[in-house]
C-alpha cells in the first residue's frame, strides 16, 4: 500500500450486532471470572495518568519481578495499552536499524539543534503495524502492517514513526501513524474494520510527530498538528463514520496528546499547541472555550482532576509558567499580559512549566517531574510542597503516573522510582531495566508494562 495523502474512508467490516451482542456477553462473562476490571485503554489510561491503588512490586530488576521479557519487532514510542488479557503496541518495522537515539547521543545530531527541516528521510522502505501480545505469557498474538512505504519525511534521532499510543475497548484497537496520516481500527483478532488517511505533513524542525489518540464514550479523536495540518477530528468507533472536524486557525506542530477532561460540570475534549489551547465538545466538535496567549503543552500533555486543568511548557530556551485553570471557562479567553493570569486561572507559578514529561495531579497535589528533579504542588492553591532531585534518575521523558498513594517515575536508563504520594517527599520503591525507556508505562491488574527499544517488558510480584 503505497503512502497516499487523500482524507477518505477504505473499508469498514463492521460487526453484526449478533456478533457485538454476543462479544459483550463474553466480555462481562469473563470479567466477573476475575480478569483486570481497570484496563489502560489510552495513553496514560482513563484518567490523565491516575489509576486505583494495585498490587504492584515495589522492587524489580532483570531478575527480579519479571513476568516476561520479549525482544521488539521494529521501533516506537508508543505506550502500552491494554484490554482484557491483551497488550498492544505500534511500531515501525524496516529492514534496517531504526532504533531512536537517547538524549544524550540525540542533541549530537543536527535535528537536536532545529536543523532538522534540512535533513532527509531515510531511504527505507517501513511497515507501519500494530502488534498484540498475550498479557499473561507475552507471546506475540498477531502483527498487521497497516501502512507500508517510504517515509515522506525525517523525524528527530530520538523521535520514532511509531510514536503515538493507540486506543483500546471492546471493539478493538485504534491506531493513528502521524508519518503517515493513517487512522485504522482493528478487530481484537487483527482484521483492519476501517481505515483513513489524513495526509502525511513536515514537522516543525523535523521533529517528527507524537500526539496519541484519545477515547470516549463511542468515539475516537485524532489531533493532527503539523506544518500542514491544524486538524481535530472525532470519529465512529464502531463503523469509522467521521462524527465532526475542527481545524485551528493557525498551523505548526505539536506532540502533546489530546485530553477528554471529566470535570465536575462536563466532558470537554482539550487539544493544546503553541500558545493556544482549545476545549470542544466532544459530541460535537464545538468550541466551548479557547485560550491564547498562554504558553501551552506542546511537547507534553495537560494534567487534569476533577476540577481544574494544570499545563505550561519549558524548552530549551525558556521556562513558561505552570497554570492551574478551574472548570466553566466559556468563550475567547486570553491574559492582558502574554503568559499572564486569564479568566478561570486559579493559580501560576512563574518558570515552573513542564518539559517532555506530562504532570499528573491526584486531586489533592500536582507532579512535575523535569528530567530527575521532581516538584510538588497544592492542587488548589499553587503552593510548592517540594522540590527535590530523585536518587539516582537522570533523563527522563516518560509521563509519571499516580497509582493509588504511589507516583511512578521512569528514566531514559530504565532506573525507575516509587514515591509516596502526599505533600512529602518519600522513596519507597523502584526498579532498573537494562533497556532505554521513552514511552509511558502502564498499569493493569497489578502489573507495570514498560516499553523499550529493544524489549516489552511485564513487571509484576512474583508468587
């Protein structure tokens, strides 16, 4: 299948509802049997990075913990996600080695330094898949290559085509390739029900793309921001019918991942890029509310509780601020001042924004980790709890997670970090895989699934 750059619909296979009805049935059967009721379905699970307190291993090591190790076909970035008793990945397979750099061998090259919009792809041929594993043994399930050809254009050293997370429920796996601009959803058993293609655009500096999908209810949505796309778009799970599309007024990449932010008052579906972010609803397409002139997420994602949303941005240049925004915001929404307080704004703290790796808030305190030093925030008032450096971590780019009374951090290196969650700074577990870590970990049934280079890793107590 060679790359094409139409925005149209290829197959649908649909299942009879005879055929759904009696899935479902299966599915609650074999749920009340004893399988994992919390599956993480979506880049950084159902809740912006926060799931119910489970019974994992507070230490693991190569040797220690391990359920199983497998050796990866292909490379990607791409979190874990689960459903049921699968696990399921995206990666970029190609005859030759296109496995990402860490940072420290990335900033090297010339992508590193924003000279990446004068290199060229590599003249490779990729299969664009997406690969299932058994989660109880790690045995590979199936493989489907979704997408097949030459990349249209580079991507960072440290980036990979396979970067965004798919998405997961009772009808299958949702995949998005954003080198390629292909949306497919697969059934459980591998077979393509629908497909898109949403055209394949240059990144800003030749970063290449990262933005995941996110789900709800019964629709997926797709966040396509590149030098030549500035789309939003939500679309049937089931059938792949295009529900509606947004498209921001200003074009320019972003990594961050679209968010559906369950508050206390509505479900809004947020998107964030450059120094705007925009809330639709996620019925129907429709701005709630946009905010410009505040430095939002772009190479990470917000963080969200049930009443306030905390974002910013840091690069290598500039710090921005860490906002808290509460819910009920409606309409244009902008500071008199770029980067100041606005409408809805509870709190900011001044050069405090996150990096690569997404904050995460429990309801009571918000985490921002930047590379090994790890703050701590009230949730309501700003207030900075702490601010430490984590023994023994260094790079960091996977998002933390908030597992119970427990924050999950993992470096670059594999050396990854327990923390008790509260207002106090306490170590009290962790782990070293010898492998490098840029995707998010998730978390099921009592079990951590960290994603390498080279390995899918499954950490859970053994007996």
């Amino acid at each position: 299948m060679v790359l094409r750059s139409d925005h149209r619909t290829f197959q649908n296979c649909g299942r009879s509802k005879t055929a759904i009805a009696a899935y479902l049935m299966l599915t609650i059967a074999l749920g009340s049997a004893g399988l994992p009721a919390d599956d993480f379905s979506q880049f950084r699970g159902s809740a912006a990075g926060v799931t119910a307190d489970q019974p994992i291993p507070l230490r693991w090591s190569e040797k220690e913990n391990i359920a199983w190790k497998i050796r990866l076909a292909g490379s990607g970035w791409s979190q874990p996600v689960i459903w049921q008793n699968r696990v399921y990945i995206t990666a970029a397979v190609s005859s030759e080695d296109l496995r990402p750099k860490n940072f420290a061998d990335g900033v090297k090259l010339p992508q590193s330094m924003g000279l990446g919009g004068f290199t060229s792809p590599p003249k490779v041929t990729i299969d664009w898949q997406v690969q299932c594993f058994d989660a109880a043994t790690g045995q590979q399930v199936w493989a489907k290559t979704i997408n097949s050809g030459r990349p249209k254009f580079a991507t960072h050293p440290s980036n990979t085509y396979a970067t965004e997370s798919p998405v997961v429920d009772a009808n299958g796996v949702v995949a998005f390739f954003g080198a390629t601009g292909t949306v497919a959803r697969l059934d459980h058993a591998g077979q393509v029900c629908w497909q898109k293609e949403l055209g394949a655009f240059a990144s800003d500096n030749g970063f290449g793309t990262g933005s995941s999908l996110a789900i709800y209810q019964d629709k997926v949505f797709v966040q396509h921001f590149t030098k030549g796309s500035s789309l939003v778009a939500g679309y049937d799970l089931q059938s792949g019918a295009e529900k509606w599309t947004y498209e921001r007024k200003s074009k320019g990449s972003s990594w961050s991942s679209p968010l559906v932010w369950r508050n206390s008052q509505r479900a809004e579906l947020l998107v964030a890029g450059g120094d705007e972010i925009d809330s639709l609803d996620p019925d129907s397409g429709k701005v709630i509310w946009r905010l410009t002139g505040a430095k939002a997420p772009t190479a990470c994602s917000l963080a969200a509780d049930k009443d306030r949303i905390y974002f910013g941005a840091s690069d290598p240049f500039s710090k921005g601020p860490l906002f808290a925004m509460s819910v009920g915001a409606s309409g244009e929404i902008a500071p008199a001042k770029k980067n100041g307080t606005f409408d809805h704004c509870d709190w900011l703290e001044a050069k405090s924004g996150p990096g690569m790796p997404s904050p995460v808030s429990d309801g009571q305190f918000v985490y921002v980790l930047d590379n090994n030093i790890l703050r701590c925030h009230n949730a309501a008032t700003g207030k900075r709890e702490y601010q430490t450096r984590v023994p023994d971590m260094n790079q960091v780019a996977a998002s933390p997670l908030v597992i119970g009374n427990k924050l999950l951090a993992l470096d670059e290196g594999g050396v990854a970090v327990l923390v008790k969650a509260g207002k106090e700074f306490e170590v009290i577990g962790g782990g070293k895989l010898d492998d490098t870590f840029w995707a998010t970990p998730a978390v099921c049934d009592g079990a951590i699934y960290l994603r390498g280079i080279d390995s899918l890793y499954c950490v859970r107590q053994s007996p």
